[in-house]
C-alpha cells in the first residue's frame, strides 16, 4: 500500500480550515456582542450571571484558541500542497518513507 498525495485535496482541506477559522472568528464576536449579561450581583439571579460570565470567558478564550490552531493549519495545509505539487513524485515518496507508519 503506497502513500500518495493530492496536491489540490491539500489546497481544499486548507480552505476548509479556514472556513473554519472565520466561521470561530464569527462566533466569538458574536458571543463577546450578545453574550454579556449586565446585572448586580445580588440574589440568586446575580449568582447565575456570575457564572455565566465566567462560561462566557473560556468560550471566548477556546474560541480565539481554535481559530489561531486553524488559521496556522490552513497555512501549513497550503505550504505542503504546493511542496507536493513543485517536487517530483521520487524526492516526496523518499521524504514520504521517512515518517513513521500510520496506525489506520
């Protein structure tokens, strides 16, 4: 079974990440927009808006964390679909030999 690589399957995994990244982007804009809940912190509602405010932190923060892992991926996913696309098939299956087997 041999390793083989589509340079233009790279370049349309890339994009999709991405529309990934724009589409987490979005939703933490929209979740800093809408998502703040403005009220005193007595009572039992103040309780819940205090740990809804504390939610909507780490939302944000995995939200930012997950559109700078996809941008750098769409990157790296465009780099290797053009090294691919400008090596011949013998220099990539000799480098491709060198990375450990797959457990699939």
């Amino acid at each position: 079974m041999g390793f083989d690589v589509q340079p233009d399957d790279l370049d349309s995994f890339a994009d999709q990440a991405g529309r990934a990244a724009d589409d987490s982007q979005h939703a933490g804009r929209y979740a800093r927009q809408y998502g703040n809940v403005a009220v005193s912190n007595e009572g039992l509602f103040g309780l819940v808006a205090g740990a809804h405010n504390g939610v909507l932190e780490r939302v944000t923060t995995a939200l930012t964390k997950a559109e700078s892992v996809l941008r750098a991926a769409e990157k790296e996913l465009s780099k290797s679909a053009a090294y691919y696309r400008e090596t011949d098939h013998g220099a990539a299956a000799q480098l491709d030999a060198t990375y450990p087997s797959s457990k699939r």
